[in-house]
C-alpha cells in the first residue's frame, strides 16, 4: 500500500519561560494509505502535538513531515491552507459547529471555499448527510441536537470535501458509550468504503476496539507500535 504519512526524526519544542519544553521526541512513523490508526498515551504525552503537524497546523522544530508527497515545513501558509482544504479533515472532541447555522449549512460550509458548483454542491452535502445518518436533522440548528449528532455534524463536514486523511482528536471524549460505538462505526465505513486514511488520538477502550494499529506515546516519545487484530472491520494485519 502506499504510504501517505511520513514522519522521519521529528522533535517538538515548546518554548516556556526562559527554556523550551520537549512535547515529541526521535518520533518515526510511517502511514499507509487506509489506515486505521491511533495515538495513545497518557494526557500531554503529544498525541494533539503530533496530529498537528500532521494536519500541517504546527511545523516540528527538527525533523519532515511528509503528508502526501509534501514538506509540513516547507509549506507556506497558502499551502498548507490548501493542504487542510482538500487533503486533510479534522474532527474535535469539541464539536466547533457554527449556532446560528443549520446542519446542512455547516456542512455546506466546508465546501465553500472550494470552487464547485451548487448543484455538485447539494450533492456532496445531502450524500455527506446520509452517511451519518443525519438526512432528517438537515435544517436543525447546533443547539436541537444530541451530542452524538453533533459528533457525526462535525464528522458529515469532514468528510464532505472527501479527504485522504481524517484527524480525529478525542473524537468521543463527550459522546456516551452508545454514541461512541456509533461514530467509530461510521468512521470504520469510510475507511473501509473510501479507503479515508484515520489517524485518531485517545485514551477511549471503546475507540481503540475498533483501530487496526496503536501506536503509543509516552513523555513524547514513541514507547511501542502494534498492529492489531480488529475486531471489526475488514483490514486486519497490513
Ligand atoms: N503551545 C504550547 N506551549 C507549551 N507547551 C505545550 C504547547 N502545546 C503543548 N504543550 C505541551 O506539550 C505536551 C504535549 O501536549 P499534547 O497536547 O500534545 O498532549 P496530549 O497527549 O494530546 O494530551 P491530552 O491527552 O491531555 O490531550 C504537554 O506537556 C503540553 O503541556
Ligand atoms: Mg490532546
């Protein structure tokens, strides 16, 4: 398969106070596209360190990202704004839903910036829509909505632009178990449908049940890499 991710001797520095604080470590790390990964390790183990330089928000301090054929720190920031806009989706622990907008207009949104049509448009909202599962909540605004339905909102305007790669922070850290279940069962689907490359941080048992590989992080650093036999889905071993 071909790898999409490529992480070779990165560090992270933090500058605090008078010094730095050291958030990643000799991080080397390769992705394969159609993946189903996930970073864990205890709290400020650099698990959103890592997810955002992968999603080009952040740049390391020595060290490349490679992200789809490309340098994280050689981007200017129209590019890596290009990056975010057509390859790379995150989702949040918070869901960042627009109030005063409805569900299909903060999916909509997403496409915005990009240059289609409306009747394409439509199209990628309401299929996005039906994914999740949300079709009949469309015209609801944020705040009528459960959690879990925010969730899978936020999900719907992810992958909406039909990204290579999905960053999911936390993605059920305020969803219940049920709606936790749900999430990573939409997700499993466009990973498996889309071949959607997932890389999720967590600390969730019920997330990790569904990950195909677990690479663990510990005082930034990378403590052990394994691949797992899922117990869902279809990919097992790579
Ligand atoms: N902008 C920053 N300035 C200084 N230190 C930072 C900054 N961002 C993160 N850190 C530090 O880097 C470490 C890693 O943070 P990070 O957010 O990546 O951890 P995490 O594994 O995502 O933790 P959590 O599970 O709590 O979300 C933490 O000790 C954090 O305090
Ligand atoms: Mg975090």
């Amino acid at each position: 398969m071909e790898e999409i991710i490529s992480i070779k001797n990165v560090v992270k520095r933090f500058p605090v106070g008078d010094g730095f604080f050291t958030a990643l470590q000799d991080i080397n790390l390769e992705f394969k596209k159609g993946e189903f990964a996930g970073l864990v390790g205890p709290s400020g183990s650099g698990k959103t360190t890592l997810l955002n330089i992968i999603g080009s928000l952040d740049t390391p301090t020595e060290g490349e990202a490679i992200v789809i054929g490309k340098d994280i720190s050689k981007l200017s920031h129209q590019q890596s704004a290009d990056l975010r806009n057509h390859n790379v989706g995150f989702i949040f622990q918070e869901y960042h839903l627009l109030p005063v907008y409805t569900v299909y207009e903060n999916v909509e949104f997403a496409l915005l910036l990009q240059n289609i049509g409306a009747a394409e448009r439509k199209k990628a909202v309401m299929e996005a829509l039906d994914w999740v599962g949300l079709t009949h909540k469309k015209d609801s605004k944020p705040d009528k909505l459960s959690g879990g339905e925010s969730q899978r909102v936020a999900v719907a305007r992810a992958i909406v632009k039909r990204p290579a790669i999905l960053l999911a922070d936390e993605p059920s850290a305020n969803l219940d178990a049920e709606n936790a279940h749900n999430i990573m069962k939409v997700m499993k689907k466009l990973n498996e449908e889309l071949d959607t490359t997932f890389i999720f941080s967590t600390h969730d048992e019920k997330v990790m049940q569904y990950l195909d590989r677990i690479v663990h992080l510990k005082d930034g650093r990378i403590e052990k890499d394994e691949m797992m036999k899922a117990k869902y889905g279809v990919h097992g071993a790579h």
